[in-house]
C-alpha cells in the first residue's frame, strides 16, 4: 500500500504553491483567483528517503450554491477519503475565517492525522500571531512559508515518519505503470471517459468548456490492468486563448503528452476530425509517443452497412502518413467499447517497448533492402549492408549505407511499411536514420 497526504484548506491559503515546492516543479496552476484548483491533482515526492503520494485539493468551500464550489467540495472530501494523512493549511495574513472553522469542525471528525499548517510565516512577527490558530482544536500546529520554503522541513520529518519502507517503495512502483494520457479538444468526453472507465466521479464533469483546468492522475488497478491514466483539459486553437489560465491548460495538456507513454486522442464523431485534431495528432506523433485514436459519442451517428469502414477510411486520409494507428468507435456515456480501448493501448505500450535482436532485425529487413533497391545515386549502386534499433524510448533505426545523405523520402517510407509489415508497431511512430557505414 502506498502512502498518501492530501493538502486541504479554504481557497487562497497557498495550497498549491506548497504542492509544487514538494514536487519541484509547477504542476498545480497557481493564480491569484480563487478556484484556480478544481479537481485534485495527484504528485509523487520523496523526503528523507520516505516516497509518497501528495493530493493538492481545490479551496474548500462549505455552504456555496455555486456549481464549481459545490463539485469541489466533493472532490475534496473524495481526497481525505483517499488520504492516509491531512496537512489542513490555513494563512496568518488573514486569520481565522468561517471557512477554516468549517474545515476544521470536518477534520475533526476525520479519524487521520492532521497536520495544521499556518502559511506565510517568515518573519518573527507572525509567527506570533499564528498562536491563535490553536482554537481550532489541533494539538500542534506547524509554520512555514511555502513560497520561501522556511519551516517545511519540520513538517515534514513528522508526516513521514510514519511511512514504512514498504509503503515507500510501492508508491515508487506505481510510479513506474504505464502512463496513458487522454487528449483532444474541449467537450469531446474527455472527462466521461475517464469517469466511465473508473466507475467513480474522479474529474468533475459539466457542460462548460473548459471544466478540466489542470492534467489529473488516476491510478487504474482493475480487471488484472494496472497503469496510470492522465486527464487533460482539452486543447484549443490559440486564437481562442482569452484568459492565462486557458493557456495555462494547453500548456499542461501538453505537457501532459510528454509523461505519457500512449495518448488516447478522443474525437467527436459528430464532427469528425478536425484540422485541431489533426494537429493534437500530429503533435503526439512528432513527440514520439503512442496514439490510439477514440471515435466518442457513436451512439449518435446514424449508420448504415458501411459507416464505421468509410468513416476510418476518411479518418486514415486525415492523418496520413502515419496511418498505421489503431482507430475504435466508441461511447463513453453508453460505456461501448471503452475497455477494448484499454486493451488496445496496452497493447500498444508492449509494440513501444519492443526490442528487436539485431540478427533477426538483418536477417529480415536486409531481404527487404535485396527485394527493392534504393534508387541509384549518380551512377552508384546504394548498398545497405547494416540494420540496428537504437537504443531511445521511440523506436529508431539505424540503416547503414554507403550514401547516407542521397537515399530518398519514399524510400525511407517503402523501409518503414515494410519494418511495420514485419514487426508490430501498430500506434507507434517510428524513427528511420541513414548512418555512414
């Protein structure tokens, strides 16, 4: 069992600025309005040897009428279900409001540790004035910057001890799963999908575009499958960028594909492929990773004998060359399909991960090279004699030829159908090189 901490607390007290120092990067979007954070937003962190799950929550808010506000408040209390410890984190410069009463009177009841951290301490003024959080009915409270970094490290020594080594290297373990990244443009169903597939509201779903701010992480262990799923908000045409936080988000969705070992690109059947699409594709392609393309929403599509064949030749018309990628119609609210999708991208992940010898890669790819030649190059014969995979995470080839820089784009294409004919890559690019023998 891995060990997990949720950071809880009103909006604006720094939560996510302290999620971010923890994980040494900027993976929580962190701004001045409040709500900023809506769903709960999943790292992993090491201190002292000690590795464990960190959940950063949405500002909690008790008795709002607003349709955000009321889903956060789910989600938070989903994140102190999940947790194994609470940091429950209120702000000095403000002191105590009815929010953090009301949060505190709910951890009350929680029977897990809690942590109260009163932030922007640093300096010694108020560090004084923190006293006063102790009527909130803690037994200890902890102070620190989180944008400094000053008293974190106290925090911290107590919350880990309590984790044991074999927590620890679970949490490393599940670290290292499968990552599938489900991608594409705003209200395709994104979120429906993944909400189908875990049978569980893990990502607050609506009809607003946009709902989805920040890449959310779930841990998938179902039906002997076990990987991590990534939800991202959905990627739109720059010129429809209004607002920071709406960029923000294309940036982490992004961001998002670059973690990923698969991309589930999700498109609206209705709509078909668009240019967007095309060009998330093609973005997913370019940065080498696995794509399983996801037809949603057929349940909508009138269909005759042929549709879903002509819609796939359409499809493969779209996003040539790369063509040899596996397409599935699916709908995430009917659940049709959906876990042959997952099936599909495991599958996938194993064809990325192949590793091919070198002799049985000569033995079959140098009869390839015998059966069609390349072009003669100003009267010489080109002769490839040598074929190897490289050793990178997109799998490349290197073919060793006496003219490296003359061999040609169909040739190099003819070389790869002939590497896909042969060995299974099906959803994964490829990378061909010509070296100098």
């Amino acid at each position: 069992m891995s060990y997990t901490i949720a950071i809880v607390g009103r909006p604006n007290v720094g939560k996510s600025t302290f999620f971010n120092r923890l994980l040494e990067q900027r993976k929580a979007i962190v701004d001045d309005i409040s709500g900023v954070t809506r769903d709960r937003q999943y790292g992993i962190t090491d201190w002292n040897g000690k590795i464990f799950n960190v959940i950063d929550t949405g500002g909690f808010v008790p008795d709002s009428e607003d349709i955000f506000e009321k889903e956060i408040r789910k989600q938070v209390k989903i994140a102190i279900d999940e947790a194994d410890a609470i940091i429950f984190m209120v702000d000095v410069t403000t002191g105590i409001t009815d929010l953090d009463d009301a949060m505190a009177h709910l951890l009350r009841r929680s029977k897990k540790p809690v942590y109260l951290t009163v932030n922007k301490v640093d300096n010694h003024e108020r560090q004084l004035e923190a006293a006063e959080f102790y009527s909130l009915g803690f037994e200890t409270i902890y102070t620190l910057s989180s944008i400094n970094g000053t008293g974190t490290g106290e925090l911290l020594d107590d919350v880990t001890e309590k984790i044991s080594l074999e927590e620890s290297e679970d949490t490393l373990r599940k670290d290292e799963l499968p990552k599938f990244a489900i991608i594409g443009q705003p209200n395709v169903g994104k979120s429906s999908l993944l909400n189908a597939l875990i049978g569980q509201e893990r990502t607050i779903v609506s009809d607003i575009a946009g709902t989805t701010r920040d890449t959310i992480h779930t841990h998938y262990n179902l039906f002997n499958k076990e990987f991590i799923l990534i939800d991202t908000a959905g990627i739109r045409k720059k010129s429809k960028e209004k607002d920071d936080l709406e960029f923000y988000s294309v940036i982490r969705a992004i961001k998002a594909m670059d973690e990923a070992d698969i991309c589930l690109l999700v498109i609206d059947a209705e709509k078909g492929i668009t240019a967007q699409d095309v060009a998330i594709f093609s973005l997913a392609s370019r940065k080498g990773k696995g794509i399983v393309l996801l037809v949603n929403k057929w349940d909508l599509v009138a269909k005759e004998t042929n549709t879903a064949r002509d819609y796939e030749r359409r499809l493969k018309e779209k996003i040539a060359p790369f063509t040899d990628v596996p397409i599935l119609f699916i709908s995430a609210i009917e659940k049709t399909r959906i876990f042959k999708a997952i099936e599909i991208a495991l599958e996938v992940y194993n064809n990325k991960q192949q590793k091919i010898p070198t002799s049985k890669l000569n033995e079959v790819m140098l009869k390839v090279v015998e059966a069609y030649r390349a072009p003669v190059v100003r009267g010489h014969i080109v002769k490839i004699k040598f074929v190897t995979q490289l050793p990178t995470l997109v799998p490349s080839f290197a073919f060793f030829t006496n003219f490296p820089n003359d061999i040609k784009t169909p040739y190099k294409n003819y070389l790869e159908n002939q590497l896909r004919a042969k060995f299974n890559f099906r959803g994964v690019p490829i990378r061909i090189f010509f070296r100098k023998k």
